[in-house]
C-alpha cells in the first residue's frame, strides 16, 4: 500500500502528484474510479503545459490583465474546440467525438488555471454547491437538467 494512501485505498487530494489544494475540503481519489483520476491528471497535465509553454498563469503578460480579459483573450480556444467537437459529433467516431470533448475540458481546465487562485476559488464553490443539491430540494426537468424543486412546476 501507498504511504499516501489509507487502508481502502483512497488518497487525499493534497498528495496527487504533490499537489497542494485551495480547499480544505478533503476529497478521497479512489484508483477503481477511473474518471476522478482520469480529470485529476488532465488538470495536473494542464498545469504542466502551461508551465512548458509560458501560457495561463505562467503567461508573463497576464499579470497586468483582469481575470475577466484573460478568459476573453483565451476564448478563441474554446470555440476552437467546440467547433471541432460539433464537427466530430455529427460525421466522426465515437472515440474521436470523446476525444474532443476532452480537448474542450482541457482547454476550460487552462480557463481556471488562467485565473490563478480566484479560478481554484471558483471551481471549489460550484463544486461545493453541486454537492449539497439533495433529492429533496432538486429534481430533473423535462430538458433533463437538475433544476430547484420550487424553480420548476411539476418536479
């Protein structure tokens, strides 16, 4: 057993690759889910290519810019990416059409790596408010989207 990791083999979120989190929030990354492993390593592969590349928050022009002008100046990248997502939706494999999905999260994870610590701040917030939406108090709408009981006649 990893040092790092307990008995059911969970691992603080503190001890992927080293990191450090924003939050206090202890989140346990359990190796049998694949998907929570899969994003923490995407984000970390976002950070290093931002170190790699002197982009995001390693971009020497940024500091100067407002939060707000960094995602302008990096929007052209995600439309990028969801053109080329609608493209592979509609005439590409599956796995392709996956593939460009994922270049679209990559490039929303260099969004918030952009901001810097307001950007970390904002993902642990929806985070946190995502996971106190209970059966009780939220339902699926007939878009089926997760929407307020009391926001949606019917649910």
């Amino acid at each position: 057993m990893n040092e790092k990791q307990d008995d059911k083999g969970s691992q603080d979120a503190s001890q992927v690759n080293g990191a450090t989190p924003e939050s206090s929030t202890p989140v346990s990354i359990v190796p049998e889910n694949k998907l929570s492993w899969g994003v923490a390593l995407l984000a970390d592969s976002v950070v290093r290519f931002h170190e790699r590349f002197q982009t995001g928050s390693h971009n020497p022009n940024y500091p100067a810019l407002s939060i707000k002008d960094r995602l302008y100046d990096r929007q052209r990248l995600f439309t990028e990416e969801l053109v080329e997502y609608q493209i592979a939706l509609e005439d590409e494999s599956e796995q392709a059409t996956l593939e460009e999905l994922v270049d679209m999260i990559y490039v929303l994870i260099g969004h918030l790596e952009s901001a810097g610590p307001a950007g970390i701040t904002a993902l642990n917030t929806v985070r946190e408010k995502n996971d106190r939406k209970t059966n009780e108090n939220y339902g699926t709408n007939k878009d089926g989207k997760i929407t307020k009981r009391d926001m949606e006649v019917g649910l």
